[in-house]
C-alpha cells in the first residue's frame, strides 16, 4: 500500500459505506431548495398582511379576488393567450416538420436545419431579443402582434423539435411498410399509422411549447412595444415599480398552467425525452 | 406455371453488391424458401419482390407481370415482417382488416372475412385485443392473418419465426405448413436457419454473398450439394484437407493427411487437376463406427464402393437418438460420425467405414491452383 | 391464380394491377376522376410527390428552413449591420460603438464582472447539480418522479421565480423572519451579489441536471463494480472512471449554464444592487431607455464572440451540443 493510500484509504472506506446516505441528504436538501420558495409563494398569496409581513397574521382569499377584479390583469392573460395559442400551433406545425424530414430525408443542409432549429436555445435571449426588435420592427416594420408571435415562435421550435424529433426516431418504420405493403399510399400510411403512433409526442411537444410561450419574457419584453403587456411583462413591471400582493396570485397562476401542462406532457411521453440535454 | 419469376436480379448500395444477378422461380402454390447466412442478401431479394427496394438491375415478374417501380401498395404481395410489425394502435381485428379497408372492401364483408381469418389462425375471440396483449406465437399469427386475409398472389416471410423459441417455432412451422396447404397460396420464406427452412419448404434457394449457390429440393441440396458452402450450410459435414494427385478416367488421387486415397471421379462437381487443393467432405450421418481391435493404419482402401479406416474416439455425446463421435482416424483426420449405438467409449479403438458414393470433393476456396503457390516460393 | 382483391376496387388507380407505375403528371390527372373528392386529390398530390422525391423534401424541409433562416439567422446578421451604424439604424457608417464600448473602463469592468460572476455560477451549478444528477442515478430507484420534481420548476415563469427569491431575501422577507424567530442576526441579502448567485443557481439547476443526468444514465452501472472490484474505492472510481466518461454532458451542462447567465438582465435587475451592473442589462438599457440600439447592437455581437468563442472551446473538448435529438446529450 503506497503512502497516498494509506491516506485515501479511510475516505474511500467512509465513501463506500456512506455513499447512499448522503445521496438522500443531497436530494432531500436540493429539491427543497428547489421547491421552497414555490411553497412560500404559494403560501404568501394567502397572506392577509401583504408583501412584507412573514410570518402573516392570518390567512384569506382576498388577493385573489383583487386579482379576479383586476382588468389590466386578466386582460394581460388574455393577451398571452392570444399570442401562446397561434404561436404554438404554428411551432407545432414547424416542428414536426423539422422532425419528419430529418428523420425521413437525406438533403443538403439537413445539419444547418438541425442547428438552426437549436441555436435558438443557445444564442443568449437577450441577443436574439434585440436582434428580433431590430429586423422586425426596424427594417421590416412589422406590426406588433405578428413580430410578437414569431419570436415565440422561434423561441419555442427548439423545445418542440427537441420532444416531437425523438418521437419520430423511435417510431419502428417497418409499420410503415407494413402499411404500404397492405395497400396504404403514403399519405394513407401516414394517415393511419404514423400520425397515431407520433401524435402523442407532438401534444407533448405543443404542451412544453405552451407552457414556454405563456411564460415568455425577454423576447417580447424588447419585440413588443407600448401595447397591452402579456402576463409576464404585466407581472415583470408590477414587480420593479410597485409590488402588490397580487403578485402572489398571479404566481400560483403561472405555477398552475407549467405543472398542470408539464404533467400533461409527461403523461403522454416518457419523462426522459422532456430530460433530454 | 411460375408465379414468380426473378431474372438478373441486382441490387447495389454503393460499392457493395448485395444481390448478384439471381434468377429463380416460385410456381404457383409452391413454398420456397431463400435460404443463407447473414448479409447474404436474402432480405435484400425479398424486399425487392416486396417494393421496398428498387433493384439496380433485373426482372421481377409476379404473374408474367413486371411489378419492377411498382410501389409496394400496388402490388399483390403481402409480407409478414421480421419484426411482425403489428400496429400498435390498432386492435387484432383491426390490423387484420386494415389491407382490406385500405382496398375499400365494405365495413361488414371487412369483419366477416377478418373473422374468419381468426378462425383459420386459431385465434377466435382475440379481435378486440391489441397485439401487446398477444404471446409471440399469437402475434406470429396476427400477423399471418393480416398478410393472408388480402389474398395475395404471393406471401412473403421475413424470418419471422426467428424471435420464438425451438418447440415454439417447430410448431409454428407445422401451422405455417397446414396454413398454406388450406388456402392454397405461394410462400416465399426468407430464412437463416437451415432447420426451419428444411421442414418447411418444398423447394430452397441458397443464397450467399449475394450470390445463388444452389436451387434444389431438400433432398437434392442435402445430398448432392453443389458446392462446400451448400454442404456446410445444410447440416454437417466433415471436411477433410486433401491434395489432388491423380486424375484419370474414373477415379481421382487424393493425399489425405499423409496417406493416399482414391475416389470416383463423379464425387467431385467440378473439374479438378493435378496439385488443387480440395475438401472432400462426407456428412456425418453417413459414417459408420464398428468395434475393431486391429491396428490397421494400412488398411485405408477403397474396397467394394466403401472406405474404411481405424481411428481412436476421442469425445462422445449424447444428442437424444443418435450419438456424435469425434474419432481421431489414423488415415482421414479427425472425422465426426452420427450413429444410433451409444457403445463406445473415449479412447476405444474403432473402425471407421463410408460409402464412396457419399463422399464429395470441392476445391477449396478462395485458393489458388497449386502450381502458382509453388512459383510463388 | 386468384385475382387481387384490389384491383377491383375503384378507389386504388388503374396501376394497381402493377402494371406500371402511376408515371407521369398526364395519368395522375385521368386517375382523379376515378378516385372520390378531397381523398382522390390527396392520393394524386402524394403520387405526384412520390415521383418527385426532391420537391417533397423541399416541401417539407422547405418552410421550417425558410422561417428559420429568414426571422432567427438573418436578425442576428442584421444586427451585425446596424452595430457599424451610427446612433440610429441606417445611420452613417462608423467604428465608433465599438471602439467607444472596447475603450471605455466603465464597460470592461462590467464585461469582466459579468465573467466572474458566470464562472461562480457555472461553478456552483456543475457542482450541486452534478452531485444531485449522481445521487438520482446510482442510488435511488425513483428516478423517473425525482427527475420530474426537478424539472417542473424550470418550466414555470423565470420572473415568479426570480420574485420567489424577492419574498425571502428581502429585509425583514422569510429568511429573516425565520432567523429573527431563531434569534439570529437578520441577512438582508437582497440587492447583493449573493442574491444573484442564489438566484442564477436557482434557475440553472434544473437545466443543468439534465445533460448530466443523461450522461450519467448512458454510462454503464458494470463499469463502476468492475473498477471497484479491480481494487478502487468509490472516490478513486469516480475520478478515474464516472467523471471521464461523462465528461461529454459535464460540459453540455456547462455550456447550458454559462451562456444564458452571460448574456442574462432579468436577474441582477431584480436581485443584483445598483451598483453590481452585468452586461446584460447594458444592452437592456440602450434598448429601453437610451434609446442608442446600433450601440446595443454592437454589445450584442461582443456577447455573441464570447458565445462562439465558448462554443467553440466545448466543441473541441467534445460536448455533443449540437448532437440534435436521437444520441443523449
């Protein structure tokens, strides 16, 4: 046994015998740094006193019916919406393309495809934000509500590739066959056998692209201009300029739609592929 | 009359050719089977006939009928997939009906012509399940039904019973048989296991390398095998290393390990000459062991049509019936015999015996006639 | 030999008895009158495409590529542009925004603030997520639900989760009520650099676990008792076996952490003091209230060198970032 060894060796022996002991304790202290400050959201929207006062005095339901009372809020909601729902059915659209052709077809330029339908992930939003603001509404001066929707577009074909692509690689190709070789032309297979079988990939990648585009920021916080704010621009200058306890409200609402979507999505996929990178 | 009829067939990916130039024919109710080693290009074959694969070159004919371009909904082929391919989101029934919703038969004549498919594949009361419900076997028989209820001219199989285990399979095998005989329709069967394809067909192709070896029936290719390939490929045999020494008008010369043999000249398919290097193979089955106490390493004649020599048995084992002796022989090599006796212990002296009728001579191969060796050295 | 059952049905085209192929655009058209409405049309499109295997992968390729191309890439090459115009897009064409950015002491300060602070949190980030990723993959058995407990935060709102953070670090917030009724000396740690850092690592974690937790699942649980029973204790095995053979998601992780908190404004807005300026909010500025966008635009490219610069060093040292979809991480 060499001198390092001798000093390892106790280490090591305490690793071997410690080690599941200590993974529970990381786990266990990790996900409650994780789900703590959610829990005190979540609790603080029912906090009579307001903002600054923990513990609170007593509990009530009065900041959500200031919220359900708010117009500029629900409006903010209804602006959202306007916007999540037309971009996800197009990124959708976009993305199963994306995954079909890349799956399905050897062309040139097939890896630039599947680079651009990433980097928006990577290029720091900021970036691609100011570079939108300056083609969109700069050089092609375009309204508002379409400049708006493509940036969600863009942001979330990335996340919806990234669900809808796997999907389509795990598809087995030999039902296709199967489906020809009983008669199906192409769009017939594709009717009936590969659309069912992916589908549910593609709801899930429309779910994640839904709960991202209701929660987008930075784009549309430099895309959009003066108008009608979505909830999180809505929420973002409540926050700087005058905090209100309704804040809190609208926190468990964002809470709301991510688990209730996410959860959606899972249950249609396999966890992992949302995990995926 | 010949259903199938495949000319010239060709198929390259690359530089690498898959299927080299192969011609056969399938008649009409006949069940063949492709038979070879893997990457031999038998699936290749097979999806072409399909329309899975363009060919490079050639002919397929499917009722005097070029199907070549084709797409493969237009053709009247069905294939069972290795994989069985079974659609997941459909019930039993549905995957059975779906070629015929696919050539618009009417809902009602759909279901009646599905159920008695199930009814054919045994597997009554199963339509409203989906195929992960089924065992293997089941599935192998959805499957089935939904290749055969569009009655096709022709059915293809894709190795399909090579995920199911050996008393599984044999049984599938002797249904695919009954199955065929019943509804009266061409098998073309695709296949790497000589087991399978030897109980099922009536005739085989061998295939290797892209290349046709043999067409034959069972008992052509088993005992007059057009090349060492074929030999080894369908059952066993021994091979033995020899020298060719003498060719005359009936009987070739032979080095063996050391000692001098002759044999028919006819035990040989091709040509041979002077110095080529050959194999001359013999199945085990075919050789017989008897007791002996003579040390007779002199003896290896060719004495009324039969060989025999002596040996000393080496390694036994039991294969059910029969017993397989490995017997170091004084004069052949290490031989291998099948017989029913279980008599014989390691180490016995025995004596080894074979009909010349039953030996065959290849040149080896891959090897070049010997005079250009020697110059070489 | 039997007929086919097809060839008597009228919906499939008269090459259904496989005499040719349905060939060319003049045969397509006889077949549409055959065939029944919306799904004869249909069947004819797909034959048409069939035939013509280039102009259906541009049909499909085409429009994502296009959009893609056309609102992403050219944007940021846009942006390119108007960061060598002077003061207003399509001004006059100068240097000056970024020999004014490169030249000025005020802005390579916040430049290289910026770094340190993505260092740390990149460096806390690997770290705990990296342990956590570990923890879930070797030694628990539910890993699908802890994995999702992980995630979930990452899809809600970054601001909620940034104003989570305002709710418990400010003054007199949960964290000091808490140590007040433990009484401990209150923190007030809101509006400092350790509030960024909680709030980056906050944020990241969940992202980062994943290409962790990917590489850690794809590496084989053999490998790990083979090494040990070759005599290496868990912490020697780590290092010389788990740690190298994930390295690949180790710096996907990286990558994914880094980059976002270089170019980010939203947190040190909100958490960050006044005087702890990132780069981030430079731009964030120039855009929303001085008004000088070839200015930001030019910033906007110095963070996009120090991005390809990145990249580019992860991609040498073997990241599969850009290993789109099928291969993990």
């Amino acid at each position: 046994m060499s001198a390092v060894d001798r000093v390892t060796a106790p280490f090591e022996r305490f690793a071997q015998a410690h080690a599941s002991r200590m993974a529970t304790v990381v786990i266990v202290a990790v996900l409650a740094f994780l789900w703590l400050p959610i829990a005190v959201l979540v609790f603080m929207s029912f906090a009579d006193g307001g903002v600054l006062s923990f513990p609170p005095d007593q509990l009530t339901l009065r900041w959500y019916r200031v919220f359900l009372s708010n117009d500029a809020a629900l409006d903010a909601i209804v602006t959202t919406l306007t916007i999540s729902i037309p971009a996800t059915g197009i990124s959708v659209a976009l993305s199963t393309m994306i995954a079909y052709a890349v799956d399905r077809y050897v062309f040139p330029g097939r890896s630039w495809l599947q680079l651009l339908a990433t980097l928006p992930i990577i290029v720091p939003l900021v970036v691609t934000g100011i570079a939108m603001v300056l083609f969109f509404n700069g050089t092609l001066g375009l309204p508002d509500y379409v400049s708006v929707v493509i940036a969600h577009v863009i942001r979330t074909i990335p996340f919806a590739t990234l669900v809808i692509l796997p999907t389509f690689m795990s598809f087995d190709r030999r039902l296709e066959e199967a489906s020809k070789d009983l008669g199906a032309d192409e769009f017939e297979t594709f009717r009936q056998v590969t659309l069912p079988n992916v589908f549910p990939g593609i709801v899930a990648g429309g779910l994640l692209a839904f709960t991202l585009s209701f929660n987008e920021f930075v784009y549309t916080y430099f895309v959009k201009g003066s108008g009608d704010p979505t909830l999180p621009v809505y929420i973002w200058n409540q926050i700087r300029y005058n905090v209100t306890p309704e804040v809190n409200v609208i926190s468990v609402v964002f809470l709301a739609v991510a688990v209730s979507m996410v959860l959606a999505a899972v249950s249609l996929t396999r966890v992992d592929l949302i995990a995926r990178r | 009359m010949s259903l199938l009829r495949v000319r010239g067939l060709t198929k390259e990916f690359g530089d690498l050719v898959a299927v080299d130039d192969v011609d056969f024919d399938v008649a009409d109710g006949e069940f063949v089977s492709i038979l070879g080693p893997s990457g031999s290009g038998k699936s290749t074959v097979l999806r072409m006939v399909a329309g899975f694969e363009e060919p490079t070159e050639g002919e397929i004919a499917l009722d005097d009928v070029e199907i070549v371009g084709s797409p493969p909904f237009e053709r009247d082929v069905n294939m069972v997939f290795q994989d069985l391919a079974l659609f997941p989101h459909l019930t039993v029934a549905e995957n059975i009906g779906y070629g015929l919703k696919q050539s618009g038969v009417p809902a009602d004549e759909r279901r009646e012509r599905t159920e008695r498919m199930l009814e054919m594949v045994r597997l009554e009361g199963y339509g409203d399940r989906t195929p992960t419900e089924l065992s293997g076997g089941e599935q192998q028989r959805v499957a089935l039904a939904r290749a055969l209820v569009n009655e096709p001219a022709l059915v293809l199989f894709d190795e399909p019973l090579s995920s199911l285990d050996r008393k599984l399979r044999q049984h599938m095998q002797s249904e695919l048989q009954r199955i065929q005989v019943e509804t009266e329709t061409t098998f073309l069967y695709v296949t790497h296991d000589q087991e399978v394809a030897l109980a099922v067909s009536d005739r085989l192709v061998v295939l290797d390398d892209g290349e046709i070896q043999q067409v034959g029936t069972v008992e052509e290719l088993y005992e007059e095998p057009a090349s060492r390939f074929v030999a080894d490929f369908i059952g066993d045999v021994n091979a033995v290393e020899g020298r060719v020494t003498a060719v005359d008008d009936g009987t070739i010369g032979l080095d063996v390990d050391g000692g001098e043999v002759s044999i028919p000249r006819d035990a040989a398919v091709e040509d041979l000459a002077v110095d080529d290097a050959v194999d001359v193979c013999i199945r085990p089955f075919q050789v017989r062991v008897e007791p002996t106490d003579v040390d007779d390493s002199a003896g290896d004649a060719l004495v009324a049509g039969e060989f025999s020599t002596t040996g000393v048995v080496r390694s036994r084992s039991y294969q059910g019936s029969d017993s397989q002796y490995g017997i170091e022989t004084d004069r052949w090599g290490r031989l291998s015999a099948e017989v029913r006796s279980a008599a014989f212990d390691v180490d016995d002296r025995v004596t080894v015996a074979w009909d010349a009728a039953d030996v065959h001579v290849y040149r080896r191969d891959g090897e070049e006639p010997a005079d250009d060796r020697d110059g070489g050295s | 030999m039997a007929e086919s059952p097809r060839s008597d049905d009228e919906r499939v085209s008269p090459s259904g008895d496989g005499e040719t192929v349905a060939g060319t655009d003049r045969e397509v058209a006889t077949d549409g009158g055959t065939a029944s409405g919306v799904d004869g049309r249909v069947s004819d499109l797909t034959t048409f495409l069939r035939e013509r295997p280039r102009l259906r992968t541009l049909s499909i390729a085409g429009p994502p590529y296009g959009i893609l191309l056309f609102f992403f890439a050219i944007p940021l090459l846009a942006m390119l542009v108007v960061s060598f115009q002077a003061d207003r897009i399509g001004g006059a064409w100068t240097l000056r925004n970024y020999t004014g950015f490169l030249t000025s002491e005020t802005y390579l300060t916040v430049v290289w603030r910026t770094f340190l602070i993505s260092v740390q949190v990149t460096a806390i980030v690997a770290g705990v997520g990296y342990g956590l990723a570990y923890s879930i993959v070797r030694f628990s058995r539910r890993t699908t639900l802890l994995l999702l407990l992980v995630i979930l935060p990452f899809w809600t709102s970054y601001i909620i989760r940034m104003y989570a953070w305002i709710n418990i670090l400010q003054s007199d917030g949960v964290l000091d009520s808490t140590l007040n009724l433990a009484g401990l000396p209150a923190l007030s740690l809101l509006y400092t650099d350790t509030a960024v850092l909680i709030g980056f690592t906050y944020v990241w974690l969940p992202l980062a676990v994943l290409p962790f937790y990917a590489s850690l699942t794809n590496l084989d649980g053999d490998l790990i008792e083979a090494s040990k029973d070759l005599g290496a204790g868990p912490i020697r095995t780590f290092l010389s076996v788990t740690l190298p053979m994930t390295i690949n998601g180790v710096i996907t992780g990286i990558v994914l952490v880094f980059i976002p908190t270089f170019g980010s404004f939203i947190t040190p807005r909100l958490l960050g003091g006044t005087n702890n300026i990132m780069i981030g909010m430079v731009i964030e500025n120039q855009f929303k209230s001085a008004f000088n966008w070839p200015f930001g635009a030019a910033i906007g490219i110095v963070i996009s060198v120090v991005v390809v610069v990145l990249l580019v060093l992860a991609t040498r040292l073997g990241g599969g970032l850009f290993g789109a979809g099928g291969e993990t991480s």
